[in-house]
C-alpha cells in the first residue's frame, strides 16, 4: 500500500492524500504502478472485482469488506446469434445498474481509508448514483452536483441513498465547475471518478474480468463508449497489466465511441491533435457520453492510438436503432449505452475477417426518462 499519485504531464509525485485531487500543475493524477498481476494470489471463489484486490492495491480488506455490494462478476456472451464472435459483457447488470460500480466502490473505500469526513461529486447521473450507494454503506454524507437535465429515474436513486443532490443550469461543465467551488469551500473529498485515479483502479477490473471469461485471452477489438473514459483507460490499464504480467501477447485495439453531438475527442482523432480542445455539445440522447471537455482527454487519445485502434461517431438515429435492436435481442438498456452497441455496428460495417469483439453494455434502461423506442 505504498502507492503514490504522479502527474500525467510532469510526472511529479505526491503522496495520496485527500487534498491531491489534480497535480498543482492543473493535470489529473495517476497512481504508480501495483505489484505484478499474480493469478496464484487471485482470491478463488470470489466472483466481484475484489477477486484482483492484489493489485487494486489501495485499500485494506477491513474497508472494502464493508463496503461491497458483490460489484462485478458480469456476464459475457454473444447476445446476436448470427454473430458468435461479437460478445457483449452485461455491466448494467451490477448493484446500482451501470459499470460505475467498478469505480465507485474504490473510490469510496480510498476516502474512508483516507478519513474522509464528506463527499462532493459532479455527474450526468450514473457515477453520482454509484457514490451515492457506497458513501450510504461508508455513512459519509455526499453532495452531488448534476446538470438540470438529469433523468428522473437517476435523482431518485441518489436521493434515495441520502446523496444531497444539486441540479444545476448549464451541462455538465457546470456541474462540475460547481463542484471545484465546492470542494474549495467546503474542504470536502473530491470524489471525482473523472479526477481521481482510484476510481480507474476499480474500472480495470473490466480488463482482467474479460480476460478470464475468454479463458485467458484478450479480445482482438474492445469497443468502449468514451465520454470522461473512465472505462476506456481503466480497461487500458487493466490490459496493460495483464500484458506486463505476461498474460496477454498483445492488448485488444480499442474502439472509441462517441455521440455525434458532442465529441471532442473524435474531433482531435480526425484533426490529428495530441490532446481535446472543448466542444459546444448539441442534444443527445446518449447524455452518458455528452462531455464536452475530458480532463483526460489526451490520455484517451494516446491510449487509443497506442492500441491501434480507432474513434467512431454514431448520431442520434443510430442510437435510437440501437435501443431498438437490442431490445430486439432481450436486453433494454439506457441510450447512452445502446450508443455502444452502435459503435459496435459501425465498426464491424469497415471492418472484414473474423475477428474476436467485445463491447460492454453500461447502464440499465430503467434508469433513463421512459420513452418509447
Ligand atoms: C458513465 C457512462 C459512460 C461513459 O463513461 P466515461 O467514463 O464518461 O467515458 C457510458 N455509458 C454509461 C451508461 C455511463 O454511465
Ligand atoms: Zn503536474
């Protein structure tokens, strides 16, 4: 547990510590590496993300014990008989419904082990969910900071869990520059899944998960929806654990998915840039991904370009398709997550051979305005 923070920009060190949510130069944090991934040291029988608690490496047993809900452990398997090499892994299928749950339950374990006396998030919804449930369990009051059009279904839940919940004018931008100011304040815990590299340590798991329910393999294309890419650069890092263990000869390409009205990091994939300048989002159903400014948004790009893999944009007819389709196939999911599953058909329309893909499917359907599809 002798882990440390380090700059992505600078690579200057800081101890972890609740006050290091960003490095002074402004750049979002990372944490150094775990001990080498070790499948003797695996905890046998234990389905959750806890399984790999080796190498999540941030948090005693004693904590997170307390805290679990039994997050992970999703399903994997080919939802479209006609296409048995395409694999969807069931992440809506987790204790608040969406994959947040990966990150949210380290994200709050680290804050107790770090004696956190509160909690202050920003979200379009899911995360803020997430932390919501497991500062309840961690009995740490949470202020949660959305934007105005935050779905019904998404305020009821975090109210439910005793989250203070402040909608606030302007998107998610707002949200969390309202946030900042509240941590400033109020000298809360940041539990930022955007900022905080715990949070990627939870979400990695995806990684090593789908490692094993491929028998030990890794799929050759991973097409993951980016907004903040919370999921993409976890399930980066967690390939890229793998691969430095020696379990892997090569990680998957990863395929980025972006909502056409809002995507900035498509928008600096075509320009060629190193990093994301800011966008003015249109309306989208998918409000999961409508992030007009990632923090993270030049790791993204690197780890997509490192992967050799690619970014693709679906409007908001293919979205609604998606919800259709999958429907379809017995599954009904939230928009922003069938967004996915229409990066998965745009990608498999330019792309020939038999290869090996995988996409999640992130956030139940329930949790979305009901609206006919
Ligand atoms: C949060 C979320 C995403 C996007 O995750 P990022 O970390 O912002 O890239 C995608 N789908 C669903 C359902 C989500 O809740
Ligand atoms: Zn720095």
């Amino acid at each position: 547990m002798a882990r440390a923070l380090v700059c992505t920009e600078d690579g200057r060190q800081l101890p972890l510590s609740a006050r290091h949510w960003r490095c002074p130069c402004g750049a979002p944090l990372d944490l150094t590496a775990p001990p080498l991934l070790d499948p003797a040291r695996l905890g046998a029988g234990d389905p959750s993300i806890w399984r790999w608690s080796p190498v999540i490496d941030l948090v005693d047993e004693r904590i997170w014990s307390r805290l679990t809900l039994g997050e992970g452990g999703t399903p994997l398997l080919p939802l479209d008989p006609t296409r048995p090499s395409l694999l969807a892994k069931l992440d809506f299928l987790m204790p608040t419904l969406s994959f947040k749950d990966r990150g949210a339950v380290v994200l709050v374990a680290v804050a107790v082990s770090l004696s956190a006396r509160s909690l202050i998030a920003d979200s379009s919804g899911n995360a803020g969910t997430a932390i919501a449930a497991y500062a309840a369990r961690a009995g740490l009051p949470v202020r949660i900071f959305v934007p105005a059009a935050t779905p019904g279904a998404k305020l009821a839940s975090m109210r439910a869990h005793g989250a203070a919940v402040e909608q606030v004018d302007g998107g998610r931008q707002a949200a969390a520059d309202a946030a900042v100011a509240a941590v400033k304040t109020t000298g809360g815990f940041y539990a930022s899944h955007v900022w905080q590299p715990a949070f990627l340590e939870g979400t990695k798991t995806f990684a090593f998960e789908l490692w094993q329910q491929l028998g030990g393999r890794a799929p050759d294309d991973l097409v993951l929806p980016v907004g903040n890419g919370t999921l993409l650069l976890g399930a980066a890092k967690g390939f890229a654990e793998l691969h430095e263990a020696g379990l892997v000869p090569l990680p998957p390409r990863l395929i980025a998915v972006q909502a056409a009205a809002c995507a900035p990091v498509a928008a600096a994939w075509r320009a060629g840039l190193p990093t994301t300048a800011p966008v003015t989002p249109g309306p989208t159903r998918a409000e999961g991904i409508a992030i007009p400014a990632p923090v993270r948004g030049r790791q993204i790009l690197t780890a997509v370009a490192g992967s050799g893999g690619r970014v693709v944009t679906v409007d908001e007819e293919a979205i609604l398709d998606a919800c259709r389709s999958l429907a379809g196939l017995g599954v009904y999911v939230e928009p922003t997550a069938a967004a996915t599953y229409a990066g998965v058909q745009a990608h498999l329309a330019e792309e020939a051979g038999d290869r090996l893909v995988v996409f999640p499917l992130c956030g139940a359907g329930l949790k979305s305005v009901p609206r006919k599809i």
